[in-house]
C-alpha cells in the first residue's frame, strides 16, 4: 500500500477518544510509509489525522473543494494541496490517488464517501479494501445495518464483507496487505 484515503469528520465530536484515534491512525501510516489521502482541512479530525501524520515525518495529500477551503479551513502545511471545483471531483481524486480506504468517526460527509466507494467496490469499479476504524463502537450500528440489508435480500454476505471493521487500524492494515476482492456478482436474484 503506497496510499491509504481517510474519510473523517471536520469536527471533533464530543469524545476525545476520536481525536486520540485518529491522531495514532496518522503516526501510524507515517511509521509504516503509507501516505495519507485525506479531505484537506485543518480543523476536526480531518486536522488532527493531518497533522499526527506530517508530524511523524509522513506524506499527506489534502483534496478540498474550493467551496470548502473557507469553511473547513485549507490545510496550509501538506505535502500537497489539490482544490476541485466540487464534491464529485474531490471524491474521484482521492479514490485515483490511493491503494484503500479507512473511515473514521464522521458525520453525513463521511458516511456518503463511504457508501461511495463500498458501491464502487460491489460494482468492481475498483478492487481497494475499504476497513472502517470502529473507535469506541462507532461503526457497530452500520455494521447491524448491513446485516439487516443482507437478510432482508438488498446485499449479499460477499459485499457486506467487502468493508473490514476494527477498533485497531494495525489489524485493518494488515487486513489490507493480503486483500483479494471477490469474485461474485453485485445482483441478488
């Protein structure tokens, strides 16, 4: 993996414990050489991942929307900075510059680039993994729902599974390194 996508909020939540996850996430894919793709703020956790990452010494790459650069506030320091005139190109290249994708606590943003790409994936428009960093339980609710939509005949098992759940990114990373999407059909029926 030369490039990891982090989806994360641009606030901070009401629980330290997701700053003090996403800044590990950070160090740790700059100690393990995998450069950071992110959403190109400086504020919430997107600023935090940022800034643990480019703090140990790593390569972080920020895609922001130019409507966004007021808002979220640019990150100033990254290694790069691409501004897209919108959300689909923002979107689009941030999948062309990585190798996988990892979520972390978020709101409707995150929760939208997720979808996102987990459709691409079950669609075999890329074969990236895609793991969700489940700090403090936060992904579990998502994870019952995909099993809902499984039973209720809307997903397969195979595309369910195309997501890794963890509260520790060093098992979705090493996850990651043995990845082999699968090779079954998106349509149920």
């Amino acid at each position: 993996m030369r490039r990891i996508c982090v989806f994360c909020g641009s606030s901070s939540g009401n629980d330290a414990v997701y700053a003090e996850q996403a800044a590990a996430l950070g160090k740790l894919l700059a100690e393990r050489g995998i450069g950071l793709v992110y959403g190109g703020a400086s504020v919430g956790i997107m600023g935090v991942v940022a800034d643990a990452a480019l703090a140990a010494g790593g390569e972080v790459i920020g895609v922001i929307p130019k409507h966004l650069m007021r808002v979220e506030i640019g990150h100033a320091d990254l290694t790069e900075l691409h501004v897209t005139a919108g959300m689909h190109e923002r979107k689009a290249k941030m999948a062309e510059l990585s190798d996988g994708f990892l979520a972390l606590p978020g709101g409707a943003g995150t929760l939208e680039e997720l979808a996102e790409v987990w459709t691409w994936a079950q669609l075999g428009l890329h074969h990236k993994p895609i793991g969700l960093v489940d700090v403090a339980g936060y992904y579990r609710p998502l994870r019952e729902f995909a099993d809902h939509m499984v039973a209720e005949g809307f997903l397969r098992p195979q595309h369910r599974d195309l997501i890794f759940i963890d509260p520790d990114p060093v098992v979705l990373l090493d996850a990651f390194e043995s990845y082999e999407p699968p090779t079954v059909a998106k349509w149920i029926g």
